[in-house]
C-alpha cells in the first residue's frame, strides 16, 4: 500500500506541474498552449460557471449596480461582438457558447470571462484606467482567452489533484496537522502559483491576438500594463515568486516581444476595414 501511495503521488503532482501539450501552432499570430490537466467534464464546468455568473448578475442588479451606463454597456458589446468571430481559432467550441457581456458599476479595477463566454467589466477599472476602445479590447481578449483556453477547468481540476496529493503526502509520511499545512504551501509554491502565472502570460498573448485580428491595435495592451503600474502608485507588486501573476514589467516584455507576430494581423484587418 506504501507504494501504491507514493506512486499515485506522485503522479498527482507531475500532473499538476506538466507543460500543456495541445497547442496552437500558427503561420501567423501567437503560440499559445493549453492545458493538458482538464480531468473534470466540461459541461459540468460551464454549467457551474453559468451559474455562478448569474447569481453575480442578479445581486448587481439588486443593488442597482447591474448596466447603469447604457452606452458604455453598448460600447463593450460592440467590441465584443468584434473579437467573438475571431476565438473559435483558439477554441472551436466557442462558437457555440451564448455569450454575454454585462457592467457591474462598482469601484473594483477587475474583469473576467467564465467558461461559457460570460463577460463582466467592473467600471472602476474603465473609468480608473480611463480605457479607450483599443485598451478594453486588449483586455476582453485577455479575459476570452481564459475561457478559450480552458484556465478555469485546469484550475478546479488542479485543486482537486493537490487536495488529494497532499492528503496522501500527509498520511503516508505520517505528518500532523502543522507539517501538512506546510506542505500544502509548500505545494502552491512549486505548483500552484507558477501555473497561475503561465496562464495569465498565455491568456495576455492570445488577448493581443484576438484584438488585432479584429482590428484593435495590440500595442494598447502595453498601454494597459504601464496604466496599471502607474496606477499602483509605486506601491509595487509581492514578489513574482509568490504571485499569481506576472510582474508588470515582465507582462509588457513578453508582450512587445509578441508584437511583431501580431502587428501584421491587425494591419491586414484595418485594411480590410478600409477596403469594406
């Protein structure tokens, strides 16, 4: 049975550290990969996240904070209706989703996409940032590019692969309570946040490409990025190590590292436009 445990541990966690395999191999635009680590059904992750956004929808509107602004609500639409056309590249299935794009007006600087094709944008992050169309469309791209990329259902599967990886870890080494508290941060270390991370870069990358196909400039994501830092106010970021996300500047390094790849996309679409 000991090494029964110790291989089903193991296993756990090279699960949860493995490299996407399945990625987007292109004569144009980005590289991104997907998640190889997708154990729970997708329709079973869709389905929750419909309803969870649903339940956020309906409390916004019963605190009069749900699509205040109609013209801004529209202006979003607008540009989503864009980028949708040009997401199936990254997930065929998108194509089928009924998506949604909704303004929650609170103060928060935040915007996601669940499974499914569920949008919100919080209006303190518009009005904070000051956003012109190009900046929104960088960031709806990005947040797209969780839902197309499957983020969401790595994560939860991801979750459900250390809470089993530890609990073995914990019996099996015969840890108390203190040591397996340990080694569960000792496990979002080495597993959690980087995965994290690598998300948020590849999510950042197929944004800009999405954006430029639909012919929104996607230098505004570099934009967006020092919007962001000055608006942190020097206050700075926890060290990248210990954080879900890129750095600032190491976000607009890779970014502007990709432009080149998706400069010629959003020339090609703006020309296009013209010649319409």
């Amino acid at each position: 049975m000991p090494t029964l445990l110790r291989a089903l541990l193991c296993a756990c966690l090279l699960a949860a550290g493995a490299p996407a395999a399945l990625g987007q191999t292109a004569a144009d635009g980005v590289d991104v990969k997907k998640s190889r680590l997708l154990l729970l059904p997708r329709a079973y992750v869709e389905k929750t996240s419909s309803q969870q956004y649903s339940q956020l929808m309906r409390g916004a509107a019963q605190k009069g904070a749900l699509n205040g602004d109609r013209r801004q609500l529209e202006r979003l639409r607008v540009i989503a209706r864009r980028l949708i056309p040009h997401t199936v590249r990254f997930d065929p299935e998108a194509q089928r989703w009924r998506w949604e794009v909704n303004i929650v007006n609170s103060p928060t600087m935040n915007a996601f996409c669940m499974p499914g094709g569920k949008i919100a944008f919080y209006s303190g992050l518009i009005d904070g940032l000051k956003l012109d169309d190009d900046e929104i469309a960088v960031i709806m791209g990005h947040e797209m590019a969780h839902a197309l990329l499957e983020h969401g259902r790595a994560r939860m599967s991801e979750q459900v692969l250390k809470v089993a990886g530890v609990n073995i870890a914990a019996a099996l080494l015969n840890l108390g309570n203190l040591s397996a508290t340990l080694l569960d941060k000792a496990a979002d270390l080495a597993l959690t946040l980087p995965y994290s991370r690598s998300h948020e870069t590849d999510a950042d990358l197929a944004g800009i490409d999405i954006a430029a196909r639909a012919g929104y400039d996607p230098r505004a994501a570099v934009a967006v990025w020092q919007k962001m830092a000055r608006h942190s106010g020097g206050r700075g970021q926890p060290p990248q190590i210990l954080s879900t996300h890129p750095a600032h500047a190491t976000r607009i390094r890779d970014i502007e590292a990709q432009l080149p790849r998706v400069m010629p996309l959003y020339q090609a679409a703006r020309e296009a436009k013209r010649v319409e």
